[in-house]
DNA sequence: ATACGACTTAAACCATGGTTTAAGTCAACA
DNA sequence: TGTTGACTTAAACCATGGTTTAAGTCGTAT
C-alpha cells in the first residue's frame, strides 16, 4: 500500500502543507501514521478522506461541521444515517448558495451591459 | 424624495443595523445624510447603492474590492472603464466559484446515493 | 415632566481559517 | 563527517468581517 509524504498529499491538492498540518491538529485528519521521524504518512484511504474534506471545504462547510463529520466517519457503520443526513441538509445549503451566486450574477451582469453602453461616451 | 431610517434600511434588505454602521465606517456607504439629530438618512439613491454593494458581498467580493468600486463610483464617469473592467473579473470569478462549488456539489451527490444503499442494513 | 425607544459614537471583543516563526530532528548525499 | 533539505512541534501572528458594549442624545407619547 502506498504512502504519501505531506509535500506530496499536499501537492496532490494543490494546497500549503501547514494547511494539512493545520486540518489534522482540528481533527479533520486523524490516524494519519508516522514513520520512524515522525513525518506524517497518508494512506491511499486518507488520501481519499481528504479529498472528501477538501470537498466539503470547497462547498464552504465549516471546520466544525467537517470535524463531525470526520467523528462520524471514524465511529463507523452505526452513523451512517447521520451523515446521510448531514449530506442531505449540505446538499440544500449549497443549493442555496449557488442560487443566491447566480441571481446576484445577473445584477453583476446588468452593470456590465450599462456600463458597455456608456463607455462609448469616453 | 423620500429617506430611510437605518432601521428600514436595514429591515429592506435583512441585515442588521451593526452592519450597516460597519459598512459606513468601511467606506462602503459614502456620503450619507443625517437628520438635525446626527440619525442617518438613506436617499433612494443610497438604497439602490446598498443593493449593489450587497449584490457584491453576496458573490464574495472582498470589502476592499467593494470600497474600490464605490470610491470609482463617486469619482464619476471618468472611471467607468475601470468599473466595467472590474465587473468583467469579477464576474469571472464569481462563475469559477459556482463551477468549483457545482463541482463539488457532485461529490456530495455521491456520499449521498452510497449512504443511502447503506443505510438498508442498519 | 418624564420615561421610553430609537438612534449615536468609539472601542473592545469575537469567530473563522489559516500562516508564519523559531527551534529542533533526521536521512541521505558529497 | 558535515551540511543540506525535508520534516517536526508549539505558539505566535495575521486578515477578514463583523458584533457587542458602554455611555450618551434625542423625539415623542403618557
């Protein structure tokens, strides 16, 4: 099974190593090995929990609610129907915000069409 | 012309008056009135101005963005290039981050549909 | 006349989400 | 063998975006 240096997880995300650094102290990465110095070794499973965080990241959840979600992931099988329900309420906050993104994109579209128009004036 | 206390100017658009107040001192809300008692008093104008910095918090454009448009604004038509210009990022950048939410709103669709298969045997 | 509610200010306070710093450890290569 | 580069930690630091507090001033209804 392959292992991942933090440089390397980090470069597989594109994001700062202190930012891992700082995810595992919050909890949202845990069981994360060491080897014989003590640097950090992600497994091809962490890899893929991270991947999860960074997508509940992406969708703007907060740490905290990340960190539950991960505390339920860890105590296995008899959450399942939480972060079901998690995911569904997630799902419809970012639905939320998305639509909210899209209606405001149209007032940023209307100044672009009226300053277009006035700009010929200069 | 009619004038809006910060309460209903607060009420119009569901923000709280702090915020307001915070807007103001940010340099969000030039050049707004007082009443005899030192109370603000929103012009219609004013109440148009507030709609669009809202429009701009709402896709994320950061408070100093949003003073460099309104400072532009008052500035007058001299800068309406640099607004068009700055509205034609922004609004790049607003379709980025709905793309990258849009994105990830798939991989919630996921953990969504496998939680729900497994939610049968619990 | 007075008490209430709405407003004012400046300044302190807070949460969130990291980033940076300082001091140190270790492996591998010249 | 020594020095370089990648890593470690804890703690300090930072930016952003407000919110809250304290103390005070008005206008109006009782």
């Amino acid at each position: 099974m392959k292992y991942y240096s933090i440089s390397e997880a980090a470069a597989q995300f594109n994001i700062p190593e202190s930012t891992l650094r700082y995810y595992e102290k919050k909890g949202l990465l845990p069981l994360i090995e060491r080897d014989g110095a003590g640097r950090r070794l992600f497994s091809e499973d962490q890899m893929a929990l991270l991947g999860t965080v960074i997508c509940l990241k992406n969708t703007n959840m907060p740490i905290s609610g990340i960190r539950q979600y991960i505390d339920w992931v860890i105590e296995g099988d008899s959450t399942i129907a939480l972060r079901l329900e998690m995911m569904q309420n997630h799902k419809q906050a970012v639905m939320a915000e998305i639509s909210l993104m899209t209606e405001s994109l149209e007032g940023i579209d209307y100044k672009i069409s009226r300053y277009t128009e006035r700009i010929q004036d200069y």
